[in-house]
C-alpha cells in the first residue's frame, strides 16, 4: 500500500468582510474550536489514523501558534501568502526533508469531518502515476443527500454539477510547470468563470452556458498545458465539506458532537 507526504494547507485567515471573522477575530480559521478540539486537531487525527498518510507538513501557521498535534507532523511552514504558494513552500519544505514521495496528499485544514476511511478510499482512487493531479469533487446529489442544509457551491457542468472537493493528490513537480497558470486557477478557485475564461473564451461561453463537460477540461489541461488531471467524483461528501460559513460551521459542530456523544 502506498503512503504518502501530506501537505495541511491551514493558513486561511478570515478578513472583516468574510461571514467567518465575527468568529476567528483575525485568528486562523483552522483554529476554530469544535467540539472540544481545534478544528485543525480533528484533520490532523483523521490523518493520524489513516494507515496511507506519512509525513505531515503544516502549511500557513508557525509552530508555535499551533495548538494541534500529530507524530506524523514532521515540519511547519509559515504562510507564504497564497494558498498556491503555501502549496510551493511545502512541497519545498518536503524535498528539503528529502525521500519525498512519488504523490502528495493536498488537504485543507478545514475540512473536519472526514475520517480515515475516506482518506484510505482517495488515496485508493490514484494508483496511475502519470497523472499529475487528481481533483476531487463531489456530486451535487451526495452533497445534498448528506448535507442538505450546507449551502455549498457547486460548478454546473453540460451533465452534471460538482462541489469543489478539499483533498487532492499531486504529483509534486506538477506545481513547477505553468506555474503561473496555477497560481491563477487557485486564486480564482470560488469563480468557475474565472478560471474557465483563463483556459480560453471557448471554456468561459461553454460554461456558462452549461455545456462543457468535465472531460473537456481534461482533455485541455493534456493537449493545452501537458498536463494529466483526473476528476474523482467523491462518494463522501465530507471531503468537500469545508468551513466558509458560519452555517457550515454549525453543521460540522453538531457532527461531530454528536461522534463525541
């Protein structure tokens, strides 16, 4: 069985005018407590218990501001100010550490409720090394039967539509080609538009027309930019339930309180 590096992207900070900061006061939202525990602490057990995760870099929070543990945490990585650049900084910190693994594990440090069965069933997803990265999503039809009061956004394809998905696996040189490209997909990764229009026009009009299927930006991402994406469409809508509402964060508090009981 594989085990891979794995990177917690933890750094998000929410500003004054995100519905989160009467909560996190200029904190980290990856500190949020829940349930008796850190936000982040729930990941980072998940991650713990999962027998296909090795080492753990923290990614956007110093050590010392880190209140969540894990013997697998080998590294932290202060923010580098975006979260493709966090990315770049703990892929780096990885191959400084060196053996670093053929994939990595992307996680975001607010997503808590995934489990261990969840990661080991990803990871099970991504046996082709060729493919520099595998994104996962979540069909609109498993988000809602799960959660169905969560208010998730989801990107409305020809035949389908997705929830973006908050666990990836890379292939870590996959970041060092079309960086710039990246970098602006990641920033723009809550307007669909957006990036569909840095692809090229044709993808912008398809998409917002609703007829451009995700086979199509796959086949663009190959012949456009040599790069080889696979959509995974999660059966387990907790790999997409991340935390940018408030209502979110009710959600997951009642969740896990209720694993508590």
């Amino acid at each position: 069985m594989s085990v891979l590096d794995t990177l917690v992207l933890a750094g998000g900070i929410p500003t004054p005018e995100e519905p989160l900061y009467a909560f996190t006061q200029g904190e980290a939202k990856a500190l949020l407590p829940l349930a008796g525990k850190p936000m982040l602490q729930w990941v980072l057990d998940t991650l713990t218990d999962a027998p296909g995760v090795g080492r753990i870099v923290i990614v956007g929070l110093e050590e010392q501001a880190t209140p969540a543990t894990s013997h697998k945490i080998v590294a932290h990585v202060p923010n580098a100010g975006s979260l493709f650049q966090n990315g770049v900084a703990g892929l780096a910190k990885l191959r400084e550490l060196g053996n670093i693994t053929p994939q990595v594990i992307m996680c975001s440090g607010d997503i808590p409720l995934i489990t261990a069965e969840m990661v080991e069933w990803g990871i099970a997803q991504c046996s082709d090394p060729s493919v520099d990265l595998y994104h996962f999503d979540v069909p609109s039809e498993i988000m809602e039967a799960r959660f169905p009061d969560s208010r998730r956004t989801f990107i409305h394809f020809a035949n389908e539509d997705l929830a973006g998905g908050d666990f990836h696996i890379i292939a870590p040189d996959m970041v060092n080609r079309h960086a710039e490209l990246w970098d602006s997909l990641i920033n723009n990764r809550k307007n669909a538009l957006k990036q569909a229009l840095r692809l090229g026009p044709m993808f912008f009009v398809k998409l917002a027309l609703r007829r451009l299927r995700v086979e199509e930006l796959e086949r663009r991402a190959a012949l456009g930019f040599g790069i080889q994406v696979r959509v995974v469409r999660s059966k387990y809508a907790e790999l997409g339930m991340d935390v940018d509402k408030p209502v979110q964060l009710e959600l997951c508090r009642r969740e896990l309180e209720m694993r508590r009981a």
